[in-house]
C-alpha cells in the first residue's frame, strides 16, 4: 500500500510517476455545506437548459446559428461585441472574488470540484468501498473482485459522463432540439453525435482518471492564483505558531504544539498535499483538512480552527483593499455597458438587400404609364423579447410623387427571436430619377404593438437610367 508521505507531494511517487490518490472521507460543518452546495450546484446545471425566460432558453450559446439568449436577452452575431462586457465582466469577477476570498470557487463551485467530488467520488465509494478498501483494491494484485467492481465503476462513470455531455451539449443546440435528436437515428445529426461522444470520453477521462491533476498541472485559473491572492486573502490556513513543533519533534522543553502528527489532514486531501508547509498552489482550498483537523482536535480535547479559513496575515476579511476595489469598480462600469448598449439597442434588427438580377427594370401601371421598379429584400429580426407586428411604409411625400411600395406580406408578424426575409418592390415615374441615375427615398418600419416602441427610418436608393 502507498504510504503517505506529508513532506512529498502524494499524486507522484519517488520515480516521478502518478500514484491515483483516495482521499479519505471526512465529516464535518464544511463537508455538510459542500454537500448541500454541490446538490444545488448540480440541479441548475441539469435543470438550467429546460428553463426559459421571456420565451428563450435561459442559457443558450448556439454558435452554429450564432444565435446567444442570456437569462431573457437575446444576442445574435451582431451583438458578438457586448460579449466584451459579459466575458470581461465573468473574468473580472473571478479575480474579485479571488482577491476576497481565495480559491472559493475551486472548492465550492467548479465543476472540476463539484462533478468528481459530487458524483464520481461517490460512485466510487458505493461500488469499491471506504477509502481503505479501495487503497487496498488499488494496491493489491489483479483479482476477480478488483475485475468487477472496477468493471461496474467505470460503466457507471461512462453512463453519468454520457448524461453531463448531452446537458452540457444542451446549453449549446438547446434543450427541445436536442430531445428532438436523440428520438432519431444518429446519422441524421451526426455532428452532434460525434461531439456528444467526444465530450463523453473527455468528461470520463477528466473526471474518472485524471482529476485532480487537472488543477494541478492544467487549470489557467489555478496556474495565476499568486498574482491574484495577496497577504489579506482567505485562505485554507494551519496555524504554525499553535501547531509547531508538532508531536514527534524533540523539544528541550518538552512542549510541543497542539498539531498530533496523525496526518488526517493529509489523508483528506484530495491534491495529495500537506497543508502545514504553508499555502501550495495545489490547495483547492476543499475545507476537507480543515474537518478532519477539527475531528482531531475534538478527540483530542484541544479548540479546534488549528487548520481554518483565515488570511494569511490573520487580519480579518478586508473588501476595501485597493485591488479588490479595483476589480468592482471595472466590474461595475463594465455592467454598466452591458446594460446601457442592451436598453437602447434596436428591437429589431433589419439589413436591406437589393434583389437578384437587373437593377431595375421597366413595368405598366394600371393607367398604362410606365414605371421604373426596383425589387428588395429585408432581412428583419425581432431581437425584443415580445412578439412583433412589422408594417412596413412609405412617407406620404413620395406618395403623392407617384411612388409606390408593393410588400409581399406587411404587416409581418414575427415571434421574439425569429427572423424573416421580407421582400418588396418600388415603383417610380422615370422622371423622378435623377442625372446620376438614383432618387433617394426613405423607408419607414413599425411595429404596430404598441409596447414594442418600435420606429425607424431607413434610407433606400432607387436605380434607373443616368441621363
Ligand atoms: S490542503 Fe486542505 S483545503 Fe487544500 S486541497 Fe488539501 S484538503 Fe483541500
Ligand atoms: S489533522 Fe491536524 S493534528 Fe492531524 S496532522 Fe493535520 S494538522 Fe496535525
């Protein structure tokens, strides 16, 4: 069996190669809290794709139709811009929280964290057993036990990493179309097909195998962690002064400090790192040590907090610090910009196009003279969160000029989200047409629901023969 050395790094042994670690389990106030985090944390996630607001999938980031609906705002490709603010916004976030509160989010809330220790931990420990019976499992030669329970483990593992792939697929085709794939064979989706299967062996790979090496070795949030922590930071923290020297250290007095060396903290560690030298970037900060500590001290009948939530300089949880500061002031102003470009951005958003073909070509009114027309085509969207009822009209000026609009379909009624190509044709009298070949009218577009507030003009030149 792997003995645990607290003065090395417990996921390598001494020739550099990966030893799989089995934290021990652990009771306690922050394991409860976890828990109860990690269901809630797991049910939106499952949940989320399946709920709407304003008639949109709450988070949806469809990038093959370019079409982005965030908690009721929708965002198409040319909105790509405000993603600006949203990501910067999330990044500044991060570095906020980080700069309070340490690794929080590696601990309580990333899905590397909450998936392995949430479900897949779990699964393990149902199939194989306590941490003792599964160090023994994993040390102990090739049996018929060891065959089966890891043959039902990994079979579990893959049908739970199958499930998180097709929600996680969901944030991404949305909910309903992806229950509308998976009633048909994969071949008439096999993109998505092909992406669910990969995303299955990534997340049973990631989750199932090679874990907390992830943090360790590949997390970019893990990898900054010292430019975005600072001495006024929380922490998973051992208290050198009450814990030094621990018990097995020689003394001349003879009094050693409260830490018992039965390296529970240790064992509990699911970064295989020893928390008493000192803050190490692998610490998730997990709260894992900081139970186990407490357990022990309790038996021991000595205070607990000997491992705790504390800034590394022990002053107490400053939200005023400069830096921190900083981050909410760019937070704030970045929201600010989100919401001012979202408020005063059109409902609609429309791109003329002229049609195929000529130009313009030569048509007989009813009265038999001879008009100029123009064909067009509208592409409209209705980016507002309420249906719409377009009309599409000319200023009264040109009509009594002789201009006429024919719309193929106007009003236009389009749902919130959808979009439409709308044609239409111009008709003018040549003698409105300027030397350079063009008359200049403009277009108006309503929406004649009145609570859209939808109104706007567009310019529009009509082509005919220079003179
Ligand atoms: S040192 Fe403690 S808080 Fe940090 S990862 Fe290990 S058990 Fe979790
Ligand atoms: S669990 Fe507490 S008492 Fe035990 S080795 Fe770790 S710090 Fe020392």
């Amino acid at each position: 069996m792997t003995q645990l050395d607290p003065g090395k790094l417990t996921s390598v042994d001494e020739y550099g190669d990966r030893v799989h670690i089995i934290p021990a389990e652990v009771k306690g106030f922050f394991r409860r809290h976890r828990n109860w985090t990690q269901i809630i944390l797991l049910t939106i996630f499952l949940a989320l794709p399946w709920t709407r607001i304003n008639g949109h999938q709450t988070i949806l980031l469809n990038i093959p139709e370019r079409e982005f609906a965030l908690f009721g705002v929708l965002f198409k490709a040319h909105d790509v811009p405000l993603l600006f603010f949203i990501l910067g916004a999330i990044t500044l976030g991060l570095a906020f929280v980080t700069s309070v509160w340490g690794r929080v989010w590696c601990g309580w809330a990333c899905p590397q964290t909450v998936f392995i220790d949430g479900v897949f931990r779990r699964i393990e420990q149902w199939v194989e057993g306590s941490y003792i019976k599964r160090r023994q499992l994993r040390d102990g030669p090739f049996s018929f036990e060891k065959l089966w329970k890891s043959s039902l483990k990994w079979f579990l593992f893959t049908v739970v990493s199958s499930l998180i792939a097709h929600s996680f697929m969901a944030y991404f085709v949305g909910a309903k179309e992806l229950a509308g794939m998976m009633t048909h064979v994969p071949s008439e989706n096999w993109t998505y097909f092909v992406l669910v299967v990969v995303f299955t062996g990534g997340i049973l790979f990631d989750f199932g195998w090679f874990r907390e090496q992830f943090c360790v070795i590949m997390c970019p949030y893990g990898r900054i962690q010292s430019v975005l922590l600072d001495q006024k930071s929380l922490a998973v923290v051992y208290d050198q002064k009450r814990g030094e020297p621990r018990r097995g250290i020689k003394v001349d007095n003879g009094s050693n400090g409260d830490c018992v060396s039965c390296n529970r903290c240790v064992q509990v560690c699911p970064t295989g790192i020893d928390i008493r030298n000192g803050l190490q970037m692998e610490c998730i900060a997990c709260t894992a040590c900081i139970d186990a500590c407490d357990e022990i001290m309790t038996k021991v009948k000595k205070p607990t907090g000997l491992i705790r939530y504390d800034t590394l300089d022990g002053s107490k949880i400053n939200l005023k610090k400069p830096r921190s500061l900083l981050y909410l002031l760019a937070i704030v102003l970045l929201l600010g910009g989100l919401t001012y470009a979202v408020s005063t951005r059109e409902t609609a958003h429309l791109a003329i196009m002229r049609g195929a073909g000529l130009p313009y070509s030569y048509v007989k009114s009813p009265s038999g003279a001879e008009l100029l027309l123009n064909q067009f085509r509208m592409h409209i969207q209705n980016q507002g969160s309420s249906p719409a009822r377009y009309q599409m009209t000319l200023p009264a000026e040109y009509a009594e000029k002789g201009v006429i609009l024919q719309v193929a379909e106007n009003p236009l009624n389009l749902n919130s989200g959808d979009s439409r190509e709308w044609y239409f044709f111009v008709r003018i009298p040549q003698a409105l047409i300027e030397s350079n070949g063009q008359f200049k009218i403009k277009l108006q577009i309503i929406d004649l629901i009145e609570k859209n507030n939808f109104s706007v003009e567009r310019d529009l030149i009509i082509l005919g023969p220079r003179s």
